[in-house]
C-alpha cells in the first residue's frame, strides 16, 4: 500500500488542485490531503472551512480523506505512514520552490518521505489562488478557476 500526502492552503481550492487530487487518487491506494492552516496568517476561508469544501469536492474519491494540519509534515507523515508527498508544478519559479521543499523533506525525514510531482494540464497553468482572489476581489469572472460551488462560496466572502 502507498500512502500519499497532497499538502496545501487550498485558499480556495481551483480547478488546478482538483486535476492533481484526481490524479494522485488514481496512482496511489491513499491521498491524504492536507490543509495547511500555518502558511498564510490572514486567509480568505478559515481552514475549516476549507477542509470542508475540499470533502465535499472528494465525496465520490473514496481513497481520499482530508485532514486540517499544522506543523511539519515530515512528522505527520512519520506517524501516518505516508511516505509520498504530491505537489503540482506549473512554472520553473513552481520548481525552484517545489525543490527546496522537497529536498528539506528528504532531509528532515531521512529519506522516508519523498515528492512526486506532477505537470500541470495545459489548461490550468494560468490558475493559482492568489489570482482568483484578486480577479474576485474586483468581481471578475472565476467560472474557468474554480469549481462551480466554490465559486458561489468565494463571492460571497467579497459582498459587502
Ligand atoms: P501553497 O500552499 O504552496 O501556496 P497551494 O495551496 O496553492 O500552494 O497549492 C498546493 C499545491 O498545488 C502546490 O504543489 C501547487 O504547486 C499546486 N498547485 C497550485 N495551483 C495549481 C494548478 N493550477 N495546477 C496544478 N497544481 C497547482
């Protein structure tokens, strides 16, 4: 059995980061995804709110489970028994990141936790979610970034 980690702040969730659950559910007997509430101190959904949302867009990926998570992942990983962590590349600025996190997971959990990555579709190589937090924030149109219910739940944080 490999267990797999796909770890982020999901804020919000985007059409990029359901391509590569999909994915990653089809390669690996378990994907835990993991929210991360410790990146970013002002999100725009609280991290319950976004474990929230990513459940219901995994309700139909019974491989899937999805965990609120705050601290280093090469412990959370050590005491799940996950030793693949799953991270999307859309860019070479994605890469030297992605990289550096990789190789300090290597390190931290010697060697017992390693990344895969995996390109980004063409399609979804534009989206991030600070962009859909600006294009909302002046009431641009998400519809091609985010799924449909997402979409109505990020409006709504932007009425005044
Ligand atoms: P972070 O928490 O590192 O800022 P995110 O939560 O936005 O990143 O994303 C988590 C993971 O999903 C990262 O590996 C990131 O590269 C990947 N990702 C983000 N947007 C996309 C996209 N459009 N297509 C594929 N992967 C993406």
């Amino acid at each position: 059995m490999i267990n797999a980690i796909y770890p982020g702040s999901f804020d919000p969730l985007t059409l990029g980061h359901m391509d590569i659950i999909k994915r990653a559910a089809n390669m690996f007997d378990n994907l835990t995804i993991a929210v991360l509430d410790n990146m970013e101190k002002m999100p725009l959904f609280s991290v319950e709110e976004r474990v929230k949302i990513l459940e219901k867009a995994t309700i139909d990926m019974k491989n899937v489970r999805v965990i609120a998570f705050n601290g280093l992942l090469v412990d959370y990983a050590k005491e799940n028994d996950i030793h693949v962590s799953v991270r999307g590349l859309r860019s070479d600025t994605d890469f030297e990141y992605e990289l550096m996190i990789a190789q300090n997971n290597n390190v931290l959990s010697e060697e017992a936790l390693d990344t895969v990555f995996l390109a980004t579709k063409p399609e979804y190589i534009f989206i991030s979610s600070s962009g859909v937090k600006e294009i909302a924030h002046f009431g641009g149109d998400i519809t091609k970034y985010v799924p449909p219910f997402v979409k109505e739940l990020v409006y709504n944080k932007y009425v005044k």
